[in-house]
C-alpha cells in the first residue's frame, strides 16, 4: 500500500479548540433544536395541506417521492460525496397500484406529526404497531411487516426534507465507544475514559441537542468494523496509548455512529481512520463512511467524512505482513461480482484503488481483520495499527 507522505498531520491544539467550540455552542443546542421541530412541524402539515388542496380542485392526489436509486444517485467531485438525483416517482391516490403507499405516508407522517409536537421521540418498531390497524371490514391491514413501513419513514424523509431524527424516530442503539473524551447525553456527564469493556453504547440520535462534547485529549478516531476486533483494542487499552476515540458500528455503521464520527471530526477537528476486513463488503463500509450510501444518499452531507482514511485490512498486507496461506478465504462468486461493480463506481476509480481491489482479485482470496492474530494475539494493537500510523501508511 502506497504511503500517504503528502498527508498533513493534524495540529497539536486542534481538538482542544475543537472542543472549546463545541462546549461554547452546547447551550445552544436545545434552541435550536426547538427551531428545527417547528420547521419539520410546518413541512409535515403543508404535505397534507397539498394533498387537500388537490382534492379541492378536483384532482388526483399525488405525492412527488425522490427516487433512491442508483441511477438517481451521482458522485459530487467537488464536494466528494454520493449525492441524490432530481428523478421524482408520483405516488397517487386514485391509483390502484399506489393507493395502499399513499395511505400509509400519510399514516406515518401523521404519527411523526403528533410525535413533534408532543416532544417525545419513539422507535421505528413503536411506529409500526402504532400506525397497524385494520381497514374496516375488510381484513386488510394498514401494514403487515416493518419491512413495509421502515421504506416509507424513508420516502417522507426524503420527500419533506426532514431527517429521521427530525421526525422524533430512533432505531435500536448499535454500536459502542470509549477514548480520551468526556460527553454529555441527555444532561448526564460521561467519562468516556471510564467505560469498562463494554463501552458507553451510542445512541440512534446524536444530535447536539442530545450529546454535547466537553473536554476532548483525543488525537484522532479509529473506527473499527468488527466488535470482537474493537474488543481486543479495547482490552489492550489502545485508545489510552496512542490517544484516540475507539469506536464500532458492529458491521455496517448506522446512522448514530455515522453521524457522531462526523460531528467529532467536525466540532473536534478529529481525522478519521477506517479499519474493515480486506474484502469487497469492507471496502464497502469505508466508502458509506467516507462518501455515503446509495441508499441514504440524501443523508451524505450529514453523515460522510470525504477525509477519511482506509488504515486496512490491505490487499497488500498478506505479504507484507507474512499471514499464512491457510489464514485467507477464497473469494466466492459474489464477492468477485461485488468487487467488479465496485471498480465502476466513480468514487473508487483512482489508481491506488484499482490496485487495491484489482491485487484481491488477482490474489483469489480476502482476509478477516482476525487473521493478524495468527501474528500473536495483540499484534494488531502492538504491532500493525502502529505501524500503519507512524509511517502513514493509509488509502484516501
């Protein structure tokens, strides 16, 4: 893996600035939050008012929902990340194909609506049941699985401007974090420096409303794929030795850790740093983090870092690291697919890319971020992150 010599480290105070500004501006959180429910209030009341007025005139009610879709999604070179597309889909009423959808992004944004209002917030599971109910007679039931309604919080999202966390919804909490930074959740204060093994456990909702900064010694963040990986950094205390935040998604990261990396290299002047499996699903995750999602596209500004930086696991690393043969995976059928269609996406069309994921393929075989073990079981936090980070060892 080419090294990054023309990376500039960053400066001795930065986080300590950055904290000062994050503490000066917590006070402020609330206020603006209030100001941020008024106006989803208003986006939510005016959908309904259109589709009244509509009505009134005689016409057919529709809804105009942004598609989200790969082919509605493109690369912002100048902004470096995945951006949605202006393609609308009609959702009609008076549509026997639409009618059921209508009704229920209007069953859900009604509930988002007393949601507001109220003040309180609820799980996406909450609102499913919430919104359930039965059509009359006719035993056709306003949703049948969450699978049909956790699409259509997304729809209204899109559609009125106003992100999940403004609509008052949370999903479960995944994802864990410890470091050099003290926090403070819903007006209790954290030592994030004393979490034990398990971490504090990062909520779904991360506004600065809700999680303010306080005193941050921290020098940069790590973000790790796996939990039992984030584990053994954890236990062998490698956030305190090398002065970072320590923190997991457990997988693909959601929306909370996404969104809490990005405030903290934001409002911290924090850089970040991506470690996943050296296979097609890792490289995947480093780019949601650093670009955005196809899927979430709409959210990329709010969740991706275009800074982030790929610290492995390296297609190179086997060899340079001297892992065993019988530590590899052989790549199946879906894994050189996915790598292929990878190497179209514009975001990854640079050399030191193409030479990351073409040497995969070449090789036939990926690593789990677990086979450094077979090195010695801290070799990982002694030896490999160490490495990486003092010669700049890193992807952009």
């Amino acid at each position: 893996m080419a090294a990054k010599k023309a990376a500039k480290a960053p400066a001795k105070n930065a986080s300590k600035q950055g904290a000062k500004k994050a503490e000066e501006a917590a006070p402020k959180g609330r206020a603006a939050d209030s100001a941020v429910s008024a106006r989803t209030a208003a986006k939510l009341v005016r959908l309904a008012a259109q589709a009244v007025a509509q009505t009134k005139r005689g016409e057919n009610p529709s809804l105009a929902i942004p598609t989200r879709t790969l082919a509605n999604t493109f690369y912002d070179e100048k902004k470096r990340v995945v951006q949605l597309g202006e393609d609308r889909t009609q959702r009609q009423f008076f549509n026997a194909a639409m009618a059921k959808k209508f009704m229920q992004t209007f069953l859900v944004a009604a509930e988002c609506r007393k949601l507001v209002a109220s003040g309180k917030t609820t799980s996406i599971r909450d609102l499913y049941y919430m919104t359930k109910h039965t059509l009359g007679r006719t035993g056709v039931n306003t949703f049948d699985e969450q699978e049909e309604s956790d699409p259509i919080i997304e729809d209204l999202e899109v559609t009125v401007d106003a992100l999940r966390e403004e609509l008052h919804l949370f999903a479960s909490n995944r994802g864990s974090m410890v470091g050099n930074l003290t926090i403070v959740d819903t007006g209790d204060v954290i030592d994030l420096r004393r979490m034990g093994s398990g971490g504090w456990n990062v909520p779904s909702i991360v506004e600065n409303d809700v999680v303010q900064f306080r005193k941050c010694e921290a020098k940069f963040i790590l973000l790790v794929e796996k939990d039992a990986v984030w584990r053994r950094l954890n236990e062998d205390k490698f956030w305190k030795k090398h002065n970072c935040m320590l923190i997991t998604g457990q997988g693909q990261p959601p929306r909370g850790v996404r969104r809490l990396v990005k405030r903290m290299h934001e409002e911290l002047k924090l850089p970040v740093y991506v470690l996943v499996d050296n296979d097609p699903w890792g490289f995947y995750i480093y780019s949601v983090v650093k670009q955005g999602s196809i899927n979430l596209a709409y959210e990329s500004m709010r969740m991706a870092v275009p800074s982030a930086r790929f610290i492995g696991l390296s297609s190179f690393d086997r060899e340079k690291y001297r892992l065993p043969p019988n530590v590899t995976i052989k790549l199946k059928d879906e894994d050189i697919g996915r790598a292929k269609q990878m190497l179209s996406y514009k975001w990854f069309d640079r050399p030191h890319w193409r030479r990351e994921i073409e040497h995969m393929l070449k090789s036939g075989v990926k690593l789990e971020l677990e086979a450094l073990s077979n090195r010695g079981i801290s070799f990982i936090t002694e030896e490999y992150l160490p490495h990486k980070l003092r010669d700049r060892e890193w992807l952009e």
